[in-house]
C-alpha cells in the first residue's frame, strides 16, 4: 500500500509528535508498505496564520504521486488533516488547542478583539469539516478522543501509541532524585516540582529537555536558591536518557491536561513510577494512584509530599514501577497498524 | 463585543418576538447587546456587529430588512420562504420593478412573467397559493455576512438555494420553567388535544377535525381545543358548536401554558412549510406533552421517541386518526413520549446552549472579514509574486479550497 503520513512540522523542534510520526512511518515500512513522511513547516501566529497554515495542506495533491496512486493519507495533528483524499484516516494526535481548551486561559493566544474571536471560530469550523470528511478517526487518548466530542460532536476511537522503543536496562538500586523529561515550555508546569522541591530540602531533580520555558525556570530555581538540588542537563541522547530513566526514583510529568504523554510510558518501561496531578489529562489514563505511581493535586507541596512518601518508601516504589510496565507493555506498533489500516 | 439586535418584540404578537424576549437575558449575560429601536435604519455607532432576526411579516420585519440592505450582518433566519416579505417591501411600497427582479431571480424568465401576472392582476397573488415555490430569499440572504437558522432542514434549503456564507444550526430555546397557573381546561375529557397557535389551511384544521370526528366513535369523550386566531378562509366560526370541539380565540402567553399543560397531546400539523420552526412545539416539548406532527420540514428531525409523525398524503386524515386514537386509548405510551420529550427539550433547546451559539456565530461574523483579508491577502501576493494571474484554473482552485476550508467568499 502506498500511503503519506502528514505532519505539520514547527522548525528545529523536536518532541513527542515528531517521534510518533517518525516511528509510525518506520514500522509503516517494516511491514513493506511504500511510505513517505510528507511535512510542512508549521508557524500558528500571529492572529488568524492557523488558517492560512491549514489552506496550505488543502492545497496538496496527494492523490498521485508520478502518475501512481496514493492509497492512504494518513493525517495527525492540526493542520495536516486538512488535506484532500479520499482515502483519508486521521490519527488524532491534537486539534490546535489555542481555540479550545487553552483560549482565555493564561496560556491563549487569541485576545479579545473580533479578528482574534473570528479566528478561533473558523478553526472550530474547519475541524468539523476537515475531522468530519476523513473515512477514519482515531485519537491517540480518551482525553483527545473526548475534547473532539465535546467541541465538534465527531467521535474517534481510542488508538493509544506504544512509546518510543529505547532500549530500556533493569531499574538501578538507589536512585535518589526525581526525573522530570520533556519540553520546557509552561503548559508542562515543571515549576510545580521545583516549587516543591523549594519546600523539601531532602529533594533532588533532574530535568531533561530543552523549550522555550527554560529561563523562567531557571529564574525559579536561583529564586528558591535549589542551585545544588536542581540540575538542568538540556537535551539528552537517547543513551542518556536511559540512563536517568534507570538511575531516578521516580518520574514527575504533570502538564495542564496533556493530550496523551508518552513519558509515563518510558517511565513505566523503565520499571519507574511516575507522579502525576489530577488535572493532567492523557496520564490519568495510565498512571493509577497508589498502583504505579501518586495522582496528587496540582500544588507544590502535594507534588513535594508525593515525592517524599516515594524517598521514604523505595519498596513501595520499585513494586509501583514494576506494575507500571504491564500496563505499557500492552501497547504494540502491531495492533496500532493493523487497526490503523482495517478497512 | 457589542451587538446591535434587531428584532421585533413584545408588546408585538408574534412568535420571534416571544423568541427575542426568552434569548435576550440569556444573551446580555455573554455580550453587550444594544437593542436596536424600531424604525431606526441603522446600528448604533461602536456596535461590532448587527444582529437581524427575519421572518415572513412585512408589517414585523420590512424595517429590519431595510437596516440589513444598508449594512450586513448576521440574519437570523426565522422563516426561509419570505415571499410574502419581500411583496410588502416591493409592491407594497409601489416598487414593482424590484418585484419582477426578485422573483427572475428566483425562477428567470417565467418568474418574472408570472410577477408581471400579478402585478396586472390577471394572476392571483402568488404569496397566497404557491410562496413556496418562489421563496425570494435572496433579497434578505445576499446581504447575510452569515445566517442561523433553526433546523437542518432550513440550511439545505439555503445551500441548495445558492448560500455560501456561513450558516450556523441553533434550535430554538425552550423555556427554562413557566407558573401556569390554575387550570383552564375542564376535566374529565381524555385524550384532550390541543391545537395551538394561528390557524389557517397550512395548518391542516380541516384535517384535524376530519380525523377527531373519527376518534370521538371509539373516545366519545374526547376534547379538541382549537386556540389562536384563524384565517377567515377557514370558516372556524361554525367548528365550536361540533360536539367534542372548543374553540378558544387569541391566547395570551400564560394561557398559552395553561393550556398546554392541560392537555394530553398536542397537535402542530404543518404543509406547505415555509422553513418555520413551530414555538408551540418548543412549548410543548417543554411541558413533556406527546406531539403529533406532519411529516414534513423541521419536524422531520424531532426524533421518534417524541412525536408522531403524519405523512401529507391522500391518507392523512385516516393516518391522523389512527395515531390519536392509539395516543388516546395507551396512557403508557403518552407518559413515556412525554418523557423523552422534556429530556430531548432539556438537552437540545437549553436557553444557555442556544445563546452559546449565537455567540459563536456573532463573533465568527463579526471578525470573518478581518480574518479572510488577512489569509486571502497573503494568498494574493504570493499568486502575484509567482506569476498566477486571475483567471488561471489554478487560482480558481485556490478559491475552492480557501472555500473548503471555510475562509473563501
């Protein structure tokens, strides 16, 4: 089968999306399909530029390709799935949160003049549109799967993706510190460790990833003098990151109500629990609260007192890490290609 | 963002004024809204945008078809056949010239023979006999920077018609809880059906009361109330002395209720359509009544659980009678559809749902041009840029799929 992955591509960044794309394109392949990564560089403002990046993939013809069909688009995130097929499945990975969830929030992007609200309204229009004409739709979570619901009245199934195939090695004695992996940008909320972190001497952190939010952090971690107990170490290689996974007591990811979030999959593959918040979202969907790791309120000192009941119980933390791994082991690039592809 | 509504409203009978003054709180608590006084022939200055609520009735609606032509807004599209509107905007007014347009525009050469027809009274008035066929709803649609209308039904109507704007499906509100009052109907007659609202032949009266005398063999004591003012076509004078019939005139709004609450089914029968959304259906759903409806428009979307449905056919007063005599004779099955019909008004026609949409839709035309000239301006320099020139098949399908992705004119 011959078959376009579409993806949206913001420049010189790299995350989760990219890693999903890549790796669905990868395992396209090893079951001998003809499959190409089709990417347009993506830039969502100012103002009303969502759109203008969504009528670009409109414009696409990818019905052939040298006078051979293409047989399957398969779309992921805003605005790749506005493109014309008809054979087009959407695997949903987000709409553009900004109209949604995110609007009139502190993280928005759309003030209050009509231009602002127009555009948030046609991106509305153009999901129930672009969403409504694919032959397929899925979603990578129920969080995803429902915020479509709710806004556009389209339903998708569940199809979680498998995280990404790092060669995880057997969980070390020991660890000591809290590992937070990710981009740094705000709706990630690493502040609310380091806050905790500001009111438990006793705890240590690493925070791997790179983002726009990295001096703010920093700000808060000399302005809590946690210079000796918080290490930034940027972007780490894949060799590195097995590393932390393996050395860490525990992983803390707790973004504003994420789509799906594949680090407490890692974490879990590491055999690591993953300490979350009740409004994250897409980890709720895995992490279970005193079976592989802590659902605790979205304050620092809830996230320091989690941290510290795993510190003073490691027992209690390893069986958690081992239960964690069961739930991510279940998640196969075979079972997401096969229903990916049904008719 | 500050609107500018225009609509009729009470002390006006008429049912988009009743709908005007149920929305207007629900929406003065999302938007700043500047009801607009009638006859005033434009927005007041520093609105964003302009609100018309359009419905069939040049005495209601001419002067906010007028502000409309002078400035574009949002048209709330009560009624999609509008001829009769339009005929009081043109004829009425002594502009014959803008009639025999409006109704080439409609159906070309023959229409415009025909509106010659009439204007020469050598045919009848076409608003009496065939409206349908000859909606003119271009006068108001063309100046519509985007349209709600009430049903699914309605929006075909519209896109068939040659609509490209945005148009956004809001059901009408039901009203969130009403104190009727005592009762106004007297006891003891089951079923008791009523039939509310202006009467006239569209309303299939004649129907009705075929069919009820075929009910009343097996439910001697049953009771049709038929309230509203009638059309004198229908000669309902003679109908209240018929056993089993009760005329009641013009009801204000609480006697309304009363009136509703009271009986056991009501009826809305409805052919030709005009694209309305029937209020008394709202109400009925409200109060959690069984309806009986025709087959037809806007009630082709209520769903099974809640109405009854009476296809317009040579069979439609025996399909009428049937229905009301199964309604009348299974108490079960008028509690269950009256159930389903409170939960399907609390759960489609909330007031707080309603106003929501209207919100979207206000701010979707308020700023649409603003965003379109931002994208198409871009997409024009970069066609300039790279040589496309107007007129290149290539251009064209920019403009289908800036359309397709809803930023195109």
């Amino acid at each position: 089968m011959r078959i376009a992955v579409c993806a949206p591509q913001v420049p010189f960044e790299r995350g989760g999306t990219e890693i999903l794309v890549e790796t669905l394109t990868e395992e396209l392949r090893r079951r001998d399909h003809d499959v190409e990564l089709v990417k347009i560089p993506f830039k969502w403002y100012p103002g009303p530029r969502p759109l203008r990046e969504a009528l670009v993939w409109r414009l696409l013809d990818l019905e052939e390709a040298q006078g051979r069909p293409i047989d399957l688009v398969v779309a992921t995130k805003f605005p790749s799935y506005a493109v014309r097929h008809p054979n087009k499945v959407v695997w949903l990975v987000h709409q553009f949160r900004q109209a949604y969830d995110l609007d009139r929030t502190e993280l928005a992007q759309f003030g209050e003049e009509p231009v602002d609200r127009a555009t948030v309204r046609a991106i509305h229009e153009l999901d129930r549109r672009m969403l409504g004409e694919a032959q397929r739709l899925f979603a990578i979570s129920e969080n995803v799967s429902r915020r479509l619901h709710d806004s556009a009245g389209l339903t998708a199934e569940v199809l979680r993706p498998p995280p990404q195939a790092l060669d995880f090695r057997r969980p070390e004695e020991g660890g000591d510190f809290i590992l937070s992996v990710g981009r740094l940008d705000r709706a990630k909320r690493i502040d609310l460790l380091l806050e905790g972190a500001a009111l438990d001497n006793s705890l240590e952190v690493i925070v791997a990833g790179e983002g726009p939010d990295r001096g703010r952090l920093e700000q808060v971690t000399a302005r809590h003098e946690l210079d000796g107990r918080v290490r930034f170490v940027g972007k780490v290689a894949d060799e590195e990151l097995v590393d932390l996974y393996a050395r860490c007591l525990a992983v803390f990811y707790a973004p504003i109500d994420e789509d799906l979030g594949l680090v407490p999959y890692e974490a879990f593959l590491a055999e690591k629990p993953v300490v979350t918040t009740t409004d994250a979202g897409g980890p709720l969907e895995v992490v279970v609260d005193g079976h592989n790791g802590i659902v605790c309120e979205p304050s620092p000192a809830a996230v320091a007192s989690a941290c510290a009941r795993l510190a003073e119980n490691p027992e209690l933390a390893r069986n958690w890490g081992r239960a964690g791994k069961q739930a991510a082991e279940g998640l196969t690039w075979d079972a997401v290609v096969e229903r990916l592809l049904s008719p | 963002m500050k609107v500018a509504y225009f609509s009729p409203l009470p002390p006006e009978r008429s049912g988009i004024a009743d709908y005007s003054a149920l929305l207007l709180p629900a929406l003065r608590e999302r938007v700043e809204v500047v009801v607009v006084p009638r006859g005033a022939k434009r927005a007041p200055r520093g609105t964003d945008v302009a609100l018309y609520h359009v419905g069939n009735s040049p005495e209601a609606h001419a002067w906010i078809v007028d502000a409309l032509q002078r400035q574009p807004g949002l048209v709330v599209l009560h009624d999609f056949v509008l001829h009769h509107l339009v005929a009081g905007m043109t004829l009425g007014r002594g502009d014959t010239d803008r009639y025999l347009d409006a109704m080439q525009r409609d159906a070309g050469v023959i229409g415009r023979l025909l509106a010659h027809g009439v204007v020469d009274h050598v045919l009848p008035p076409i608003w009496e006999e065939r409206a349908q066929d000859f909606p003119l709803a271009w006068e108001v649609l063309q100046h519509a920077g985007g349209v709600i209308c009430h049903s699914s039904y309605v929006e075909g109507l519209a896109r068939a018609y040659g609509y490209e704007g945005p148009i956004r499906v809001i059901p009408m509100p039901a009203w969130p809880s009403v104190e009727a009052g005592d009762r106004l109907l007297p006891e003891g007659s089951t079923p008791t059906i009523v039939c509310c609202g202006h009467l006239n032949a569209a309303k299939r009266i004649p129907q009705l009361l075929a069919a009820f005398e075929a009910v009343r063999r097996p439910f001697p004591d049953a009771l049709l109330v038929l309230a509203g003012s009638a059309a004198p076509s229908l000669r309902l004078e003679t109908v209240g002395r018929e056993e089993g019939v009760l005329r009641l005139e013009y009801q204000d709004e609480a006697d309304l209720w009363r009136l509703l609450r009271d009986c056991d089914v009501s009826v809305s029968l409805r052919w030709p359509t005009m694209g309305e959304t029937s209020g008394m259906v709202i109400r009925a759903l409200s109060l959690g009544k069984p309806l009986v409806v025709s087959d037809a428009g806007w009630f082709q979307e209520l769903p099974d659980s809640v109405a009854a449905r009476v296809p317009v056919d040579e069979y439609e007063v025996a399909t009428l009678a049937a229905t009301l005599e199964r309604l009348a004779g299974d108490e079960g099955l008028r509690r269950q559809m009256g159930a389903a019909a409170a939960e399907y008004a609390r759960r489609e026609h909330s007031l707080g749902r309603v106003a929501d949409g209207y919100v979207a839709a206000l701010e979707q035309v308020a700023g649409g041009e603003a965003v379109k000239d931002a994208i198409l301006g871009d997409v024009a320099r970069a066609a300039h840029e790279v040589g496309m020139s107007s007129g290149e098949p290539d251009l064209a399908e920019v403009g289908v799929r800036s359309r397709e992705v809803g930023i195109g004119d």
